[in-house]
C-alpha cells in the first residue's frame, strides 16, 4: 500500500488524537498533559525519544535501515489564550485557551507521519527526527529547541528540515501552498511609554499630557513606513495596545503603547527599529515629555529554500493532483519560529487548507475564537510530511550513488590512461 493509503487507514486515530489536544489545550513553553498525550500515541514505536528541559518539548530519532542523513519533521504543539466560541462537541474544556491556530492538527499530522515512516524503516536510507515543539505562538519554543540539540538528535546535524500549517481560512480544505523564497515576515516589537505629569483635565496647561503625544506617535509610525520604505520591501506597523488614565477627567502621568513590527529583509528591520525610535523621541521631545522605547528582534524571515519548494511543489502534485497545489504569489506577513530551524538547514515551510466553510474568504481566520479546522485533512498532512521524508532522502542516497559511480568513472578512465601510456 501506498503511504496514503496507509494514511487513510490511521484517519480516526488521527483524528481521536486531535480532538483529544484540542479538548485540554495548552499555552507557552511547559505543555504537561499535551507531551503526555504525544507519548502515549508514539508508544511502541521504534523511535529514540527523549524529552526538554526547558520546555516539554519531544524529539523522536527513527533510525532508518540503510545509511543515510537525517531530515527533521516539525509540529508545533501549544495553544493560544482565547476562550473558544465554536461550539464544537469536542472544544476546548479549558477556559481562557483554546487550539485556534490548528496546532492540535500539527501534533496529530507529525504522529501520523512517525507511524507511516515506522512501518516503513527497514526501507529508508538514513535517518528521521520528529519535532514536537511548544511554545511557537511568542515563546520562541523552536530557538529553544534547537539550543538543546534537537538538530543534532540523530548524532550529525539535519540536511533537510519541513514543516506544514494549517489555514481555517483563505484557502479551501485541502490544498497545499507554499512559494520560493521569503514565505512568512520576520517579526518584532515595539514598545512605548510616554512619560508626562498628570494633572486635572480641565487645567491641561499646568501639566504635561501624554496622550496626545502618544496618539501622534501611532499617526506618525504609519506616516513613517510610507515615507522612509521602498513600497517592494514591505513593512508593517501595527499598534495593538495603547493605554492611558483612569477617568476621563485627569490627565495621567504616562501612556504606553505596543506594536508589533513584520518584515521581509534584514535591512528594512534593523531600521524600522531605529527610525521608530528617533521618531518617537522626536515627538516627545516637541511636547515637552520623555519617552522610553524598547525595540525588540523576535523571529527572522521564513525563507524556503528553492530545492525544499520544489520539493513539496512536485510531491504534492504527484501524490495528491495539480489541483491540489498553489503557488503563493506574495509572502504572509505572519510570521513563524520554524524560520530558525531553515535558517540553519534547507528546507520548506507549507500551509494547507483546512476551512469548514463553503467560502474561505469569509471564514473566521486563524486566532479567533470561531476559527474552527477540518480534521479530515489530518491523513493528507501525515502524508505529505512522510513523503518529503522519504523523498528527501532517497534524492540524498541517489546523488551519493551517482558521485560514487563519477569518481569510479573517473579512476577507471585513468587507468585506461595510464595503461595505454605504459
């Protein structure tokens, strides 16, 4: 049987598993009963396992029965804090967390994928490590993974790494995407405190009011993108707290702000940080006040690599129909913690589809609270990472045999050489 139709067949434990996480959902870096869960599904498997210490994380090694390099397979295993309102019979039973990213199909894909490569070990040429990660969703989990050595699990690093995200929206359900190059933003923060001396609100003149201040920052940043970078190198500014007073007739002593900053090249990002801060500075300083900002790197761009794209681009084509592939024609400005594990190795970064709704376009998107995700795709996510896997592997072994067979070559041509010249 092929590696779908064994993916079939696993569908409802798949799918049991899923609804399992998405029932206890779990937020940050320490996931207790979520790694709990993911053991007891890859129990009795072949698998070398070991688990974080930082983070309860897990990194399962299948040792392949030929020689061979090691490909890395990731899911990313924790929840975000939002009280669900799908009203689903399995939804979250853990208030204030809720699985609205999809990483529960993640965790359930990369199970599925472990078990399709286990019955198939005797077969691959090298070796494959399983990533379950948490803390993607701002605790950098995948920085702290690899600091402790989950790309050298398998004894040398990984050559290859892929890694797949579902989408309840944008997207019908079962279609793959992926594009070359720059795929998710690079990310960062931006935080303000505007700090004046508060006063009453009918008497503005004896104080110094940090409000209006802090609102013609959050006017300027925007004012700034348009004006200081080129329109095909985008930036995004987003202000998502602004925060200030107790009641509507004092003046307070200070007003704060938080921003998140997405970018696609590290030039635009390390002057995005300095033009905010000059700019802000600026502001404050034209109102009498100070001001403090913090400008803080989170994860870099997602790149995928030409050869992993084309990778999954072919795959995807063969396995599940041409139809089922689409080339992303702009990159998504969310942005991803995976983009440090491709920093260090090739490889590729994917969504798919998997919207309940007759209209994606319309359908409440990842981290809402209605977003809601079709487990039906689970068997062709757990495919499609075993297939990169197993292809991954195969094109290593195939271009070792034919170095093997030039270098032969080679030596025997100059033999012949030397014989005819003896």
């Amino acid at each position: 049987m092929s590696l779908r139709e064994d993916a079939n067949a696993l569908r409802d434990d798949l799918v049991a598993l899923r609804r399992a996480l998405h029932q206890e959902p779990e937020i940050g870096l320490h996931l207790p009963r979520t790694q709990e869960k993911v053991l007891a599904a890859l129990d009795g498997l072949p698998l070398e396992i070991s688990t974080g210490t930082a983070l309860s994380s897990v990194t399962a090694v299948l040792r392949g029965g030929r020689p061979g390099p090691a490909v890395l397979l990731r899911g990313d295993m924790d929840a975000l804090p939002v009280t669900e309102r799908t009203g689903v019979e399995f939804s979250s039973r853990v208030e204030g967390a809720m699985h609205a990213c999809g990483h529960d199909l993640h965790t359930a894909g990369l199970v599925g994928a472990a078990r399709l490569l286990a019955a198939r070990r005797a077969d691959l040429p090298g070796d494959v490590v399983f990533m379950f990660q948490p803390g993607e969703e701002g605790w950098d989990g995948a920085g702290h993974m690899i600091e402790e050595g989950v790309l050298e699990a398998a004894g040398r690093t990984v050559s290859a790494a892929y890694g797949l995200h579902v989408s309840s929206s944008g997207f019908p359900t079962g279609t793959f995407v992926c594009r070359p190059g720059p795929f998710m933003a690079a990310s960062a923060g931006l935080y303000v405190r505007v700090i004046g001396a508060g006063g009453h609100g009918s008497r503005p003149h004896n104080a110094l009011d940090p409000v209006p201040a802090a609102c013609e920052m959050v006017t300027a940043l925007q004012t700034m993108i348009t004006r200081r970078f080129d329109v095909f190198d985008p930036v995004v500014i987003t202000v998502g707290r602004l925060q200030a007073g107790t009641r509507r007739n004092i003046i307070p002593d200070e007003a704060v702000f938080d921003a998140t900053v997405r970018t696609f090249s590290e030039s635009a990002a390390e002057q995005v940080g300095a033009y905010a801060t000059r700019l802000c500075t600026d502001i404050a300083d034209a109102y009498g006040l100070s001001v403090e900002v913090r400008y803080e790197p989170e994860y870099p761009v997602t790149v995928n690599h030409d050869s992993g794209h084309q990778l999954v681009a072919e795959t995807v084509r063969e396995v599940f129909g041409e139809h089922r592939f689409h080339e992303l024609a702009n990159p998504f400005t969310g942005s991803e913690d995976f983009s440090r594990v491709l920093d260090r190795v090739p490889g590729a970064y994917a969504f798919l589809g998997a919207t309940m709704s007759a209209d994606p376009a319309t359908a409440p998107a990842n981290h809402s609270a209605l977003a809601a995700f079709d487990d039906n795709v689970l068997p062709d996510a757990a495919t499609l990472l075993a297939e990169l896997a197993v292809r991954e592997l195969r094109q290593a072994e195939a271009a070792a045999e034919s170095t093997v067979e030039s270098t032969d070559r080679s030596t025997a041509d100059g033999a012949e050489i030397a014989g005819v010249h003896a």
